[in-house]
C-alpha cells in the first residue's frame, strides 16, 4: 500500500526543516528592513544605523543556523528576533529616543509583516532551545483484570 508521504521526507529531521525555516525568516526580517532603510535613515538616523545592525546580525545569524548545531544557536537567533520584536513594540507604544513618530502607528504593512516574521523566529527557537526528552515508551498489557468468583470472601479479590 503507498504511503502519504514521500519517503525521502520521512528521513529529514525536525531540526534541519526548522532551521532551514528560520533561516528564510531571518532573511525575510533582512530584506523588510533594507526596503523601509532609505525612509528611516532619512527621518531618524540613528534608528536605521540600527536597521544596519539587525540586518547583519540576521543574515549571520541566517548562516550560523545553516551551518551550526546548538541550542546556542537557537538562543542567539531568539535574541535577534525578539530584540526588534521588542524595538517594534516600544517605538509604537512609548516611542523610541530619537522618533516618537511612530507612536500608535499600527497599520504599516512592513511593521505588520516584521513582527509576524520575528514572532514565528521567536517560537520556532523557543521550540528548538527547549530540552529533548526521549520518547516515553509505554507496554500495554493486554491481559485482562481476573474478576472474583461468586461466593469468594473477600481476602480472596
């Protein structure tokens, strides 16, 4: 009977699947942030001084995923992506240093596809940091329970 699925897929482990997801994430929050770069360099150049940072930051963080095992790894990732996570989130509630423009600016399609990007980086190293455990392996018995006989006392049970 055919299976569902391929069978080269059954042999790819979660890691490489989700590293090779984060990987493109991290890319995508590289590419938002040099599209949006040229506006924000001219309204606040000290915010997209910090564009330039993440950008790098990502695409190395991008490479050493591709190329790294270790939950370190995953924990630097995380701190990539939460980090403009977190600046994203400040610049639009208290505003940020040096720009209080963006203060209750909610709509931008750029902000609203770098916060998705960054929070699936998030969990997806969240996922991958946590401790591994093997599998539990459980028996079943398939004896069934010996039920007392009629008229047994009850020491007998």
């Amino acid at each position: 009977m055919p299976t569902l699925q391929p069978e080269h897929l059954e042999r790819i482990p979660s890691e490489h699947l989700t590293r090779g997801a984060a990987a493109i994430a991290l890319t995508a929050v590289a590419v938002i942030h040099i599209v949006d770069l040229p506006s924000t360099l001219q309204a606040t150049p000290v915010i997209g001084s910090g564009y330039f940072v993440l950008v790098v930051a990502a695409v190395l963080a991008a490479a050493m995923l591709l190329t790294l095992p270790g939950r370190l790894v995953w924990a630097l990732t995380s701190a990539i992506a939460g980090g403009a996570l977190l600046a994203y989130v400040l610049s639009r509630t208290t505003g940020l240093p040096t720009d209080s423009l963006d203060v209750g600016n909610w709509n931008c399609s750029l902000g609203v596809a770098a916060i998705s990007t960054e929070s699936l980086i998030v969990l997806l190293a969240a996922w991958r940091i946590q401790p591994r455990r093997p599998a539990a392996r459980y028996e079943i018995d398939n004896t069934l329970p010996t039920l007392p006989t009629v008229g047994a006392s009850p020491s007998q049970y």
